[in-house]
C-alpha cells in the first residue's frame, strides 16, 4: 500500500511539472543573461520541409522556460562557486588542472638537479637536463592540444561570433578575495599575432582617410591589476600586447596609451568587482588622457552630478555561478555632465538572432538610462544598448566631430567627451552595417577613436569587422 501511495505521488509530481511547462507563461527574456529568449518560429514550406522549423520549436521550448531566471538563481545558489579552488581563497571557473596557460605567459625553467656520481662523458652530465627537458616539453604539448580541442568546441559552440561571453568561455573566470573585497575577473589569452593585426588594421583606417585623425585606446581589463599570484600562470600579459600595438601603429596614428594612467589609480573603484566591465570612474581617467592627446578640452568630475545605483550585481554572478559574487553587491557610480547642453540621437537596429539586419528611423532619447537600485543592467545606463548608432550634437563648438568605434567597454567613454567635442559619434563593431569612409564623409567626421579592451583587440573576428566597415 505504501509502495503505491508513493508510486502516485511520484507520477503526480511529473504530472504537475509537466502542466507547469506546458501551461505557465512562458518567458521572454532573461535579465540574468542579458538577453531577449528565443521567439516562436515562423511556419513556411521551406522552414518546415528543412526541419528547421521543429528545431526551432525545441529550441523556442527549451529556452523560454517559465520562471527561467528564478530556477537559474536557486540552482546557482545550491551550486555555490563552481571551480577549481586555489589558495588563498580563488577559485577559478572554466579553467582546470590540465588548462593550458595563457600563449604568451613565459614558462619557468625546469629546476637544475644534481649531477649523479660515475659521470664518465658529456651525455652522462646532460642525461638528467634531457629528462627534465623532455617531460617539460611533453606537458606543454598536452596542455595545448587540450586547448585547442577546448577552444575547437568554444568556437563550434558560438558559431564564430565573439563577444564577451565567448571571451570569458575561451579564457575561464577568476573569483578571488571576500566579502566587500570579493571581485570576478575574466582571464586574458590574447597573442602578439592578432595584436599586431589590429593595430595595422587602425593603419589602415588612416590610410584610406588621411585627413581624419585616427586614435586608438587599448582599454586593459581588470585582470591587468588585480591578477592575484595563484592565477598568473592562467593569464597572459596585456601590458605587452598594449606596446605590440604601440609599436605597430604608424607614425600618423596616435596610440592612446591608458596602461599607467589606470595603474596610478588601482586603490580607486575604476573596475566593477561583480561585472567584466571597468567602472565609470576608470572611463573618466581614460577619457582625460584621450582628450590630452586630441589636444581638446576636458571637463573635470566637479562639472558632473555623481550618480549611484546601490546593491550592483553584474555579469560576473551569471558566468561564474558563484553565490560569493551574488552575496556582495556593489555601488555603480556613474556622472552626468551638468555644465553644457547636448541632444542625443539613435538610429536602432532591427536584429536577426544577434546579426543586424536594417535601421530603423532615427529617434530622440537620453544617453543616461535611468535604472533602479539592485538592477543587474547599471552598465547599460550609457546608450542603453549596443545595437544602435548613438549621435550626441553638443554645445561645444569647436568644430572637431569624433567617432568612436566600440567594444562595450568603450560605451561608458562617450559620456565624458560632449565638453571636447561638437558632435559625437557611436558605433559598436558588432552592429553597425553602414560603409565607415561614406558616414565619416557624410558627418564631417574630423577624429576617430578606437575603443576595444585588450581581449577583443587581440580577437580575430573583431579586426575582421573593422576591416568590413572600410569596405562595405
């Protein structure tokens, strides 16, 4: 009797699942993944004889699970930080033992042991070097064939798109420190080769139009400084890669160097603890030295009211799992210009699964987002998305008209810009369909500025984009 009492229960409990799938509301979108859901395919002949159409149905289904992002808190709290724990409190997300380490971190070398006694040649002193040498030389290989069957599987997974959730996949997470000290930070993997790369595709941008200055600002991300010593072997160097670039720009291209200027202020809030991104405040110092570069004027933060949005948990909770980052919220300060006048433009992108397909028309709004304490989108509070063209016409008139060409971290630098120049533009490199030389003509474009963090300047993908935008 028991046995069956329980055997009901038990079917019941399936039974009253699979109404809540099948009937509750389904959602839309996720605010912990930053994403609009998969929308209800459309039925046409080709779709459905293609089978697209069921794959789109499983996929609408499995995707818009009722309650997604409150199933996905419980299940991350009863996760907790999901990694490989390090001394001294770091844990490490995406990257095992057998992870190999960044391209460009230089190996230690094997350790010199004591030569054996009946040494009668020179094999026999190098005998136990070669063994050294060879077990040395044996890991590395399996370390990188180990990573690049991970990063074989990371590019198959996100079909050659990269933005910064396939640069925290390919390089792993690191949560380190406790309490209000707790920060997340995604690993670096960048190579001199694609370093190298952009930088001559900044060249190029000069060379097709001489007239315009061309500028360029490798934004460092946080691991650059807070790396701590249990995760130096996982990550590369950016300060190298930043002079590669250096190096590589031509004469006529002005390098927007910001390494050392973050650097004089790391005891400063300059990069979110639960978020990828840097925080407004380190945008502000870069901000001053592009405009000491461009020679323009620059307001200083007295010129702007101080704005806060408290209990600030951002992308680092969802791409970690870890409840450590979710338990220790922060303040997003950000700063709104009060001594001049500026009118913002977008022009919106209509988008087909990520990809851009057509402009809408153009429409006033705000370039500050307004969003309430404890929202996890605080960072979009500058233009409020990337798949826009932002246009800011400003007070300043000076006659000088800049073009920004951004990854997501150069959204919170605009900002500070509408008391140098007349007009400012704004393009994100994902999302943007138009022919560059022909908008830079039609604006009267005078400056550009390059804004990508070193891991997006040192992807492939991103230099490809750029590239297209000459030629379009």
């Amino acid at each position: 009797m028991n046995k069956r009492i329980y055997l009901i229960a038990v079917l019941l409990w399936f039974l009253a699942i699979e109404a809540f799938l099948l009937f509750a509301k389904r959602s839309e979108a996720s605010e912990l993944e930053r994403r609009k859901l998969n929308t209800f395919p459309e039925l046409t002949a080709d779709a459905y004889w293609s089978g697209d159409f069921t794959e789109g149905i499983s996929n609408w289904f499995s995707d818009t699970v009722p309650m997604r992002d409150t199933l996905m808190e419980q299940a991350m709290t009863l996760m907790g930080a999901k990694g490989l724990a390090g001394g001294s409190g770091v844990v490490f997300v995406g990257v095992g033992t057998g992870a190999a380490p960044a391209e460009n971190v230089q190996e230690t070398e094997p350790a010199p042991v004591a030569a054996p006694s009946g040494i009668h040649s020179v094999a026999d002193v190098w005998a136990p070097y070669e063994a050294l040498v060879d077990e040395h030389d044996r890991q590395i290989a399996e370390e990188e064939a180990a990573k690049a069957h991970r990063n074989e599987r990371i590019e198959k997974d996100f079909n050659g798109a990269v933005d910064d959730q396939y640069i925290l996949a390919k390089n792993g997470i690191i949560v380190t420190g406790s309490g209000a000290q707790t920060r997340a930070m995604m690993l670096y993997g960048g190579n001199k080769d694609v370093a190298v790369s952009y930088a001559q595709m900044v060249n190029h941008y000069k060379e097709v139009m001489p007239k315009v200055n061309v500028y360029c600002m490798p934004i460092p991300t946080s691991i650059a400084y807070y790396c701590p010593a249990e995760a130096l072997r996982y990550t590369g160097s950016q300060v190298d890669r930043i002079n590669d670039m250096m190096e590589t720009f031509s004469d006529d291209v002005v390098g927007v160097d910001i390494y050392s200027v973050l650097g004089e202020h790391t005891d400063e809030p300059i990069y979110s603890r639960t978020d990828h991104h840097w925080a407004p405040l380190g945008a502000f110092y870069a901000a001053q030295k592009f405009a000491e570069e461009a020679d323009v004027p620059f307001m200083e933060l007295s010129e702007y009211e101080e704005k806060h949005i408290n209990n600030y948990v951002g992308t680092m909770y969802m791409w970690s799992k870890s409840q450590q980052v979710k338990d220790n919220p922060e303040t997003f300060v950000y700063y709104e210009p009060t001594s001049l006048e500026y009118r913002t433009t977008y022009i919106d992108y209509v988008t087909q699964n990520g990809n851009p397909v057509k402009e809408e028309a153009p429409h006033d709004g705000h370039f500050f987002q307004k969003y309430p304490d404890g929202h996890s989108d605080a960072y979009c509070t500058f233009m409020g998305s990337d798949e826009r063209i932002t246009q800011v016409h400003t007070s300043t008139m000076n006659g000088r008209k800049l073009l920004v060409i951004k990854d997501s971290f150069g959204n919170a630098v605009p900002g500070y810009l509408f008391g140098s120049f007349q007009e400012v533009h704004v393009i994100d490199y994902r999302y943007f369909l138009r022919n560059v030389v022909e908008y830079v003509a039609e604006y009267g474009i005078t400056d550009i500025l390059f804004a990508h963090n070193v891991s997006h300047a040192t992807t492939p993908y991103i230099v490809t984009c750029c590239e297209r935008f000459l030629t379009r």
